[in-house]
C-alpha cells in the first residue's frame, strides 16, 4: 500500500513562502536597475523602436 506522506508544518510553508517573496523581489529590482549598472539611461528606451502609427492610415483607408 501506498504510505502518506507527512505534510509540512505551517512555519516551514511560512518560511518558504517568504524566501521565495523575498529573492523573488530581490532578483526583480535587479532586472529592473540593471541599466543603471551599465551606465544607461533609465528613462530612454533600451532596444525598442517607437512606431510611427501614420503608416497605418494609408493601409486602413
């Protein structure tokens, strides 16, 4: 037959909940400074081109 498995008691699932909250956040506000870390801009955009959106008035009409 097959054994039941013990479950996690309520402070172990807490403290992982946490941990994973915690570096989640962690590796988040990395991402999100990492033009800073390179001497970027943070208010420029990095590798996206606006698009003119009047191109698209000859294709609609």
């Amino acid at each position: 037959m097959l054994e039941s498995k013990e479950q996690p008691s309520f402070g172990v699932k807490i403290i992982a909940l946490w941990t994973v909250f915690l570096l989640g956040t962690l590796f988040h506000t990395q991402l999100a400074l990492m033009p800073l870390f390179h001497g970027l801009s943070v208010l420029a955009p990095h590798g996206h081109v606006a698009i003119d959106m009047s191109i698209f008035d000859q294709v609609i009409a």
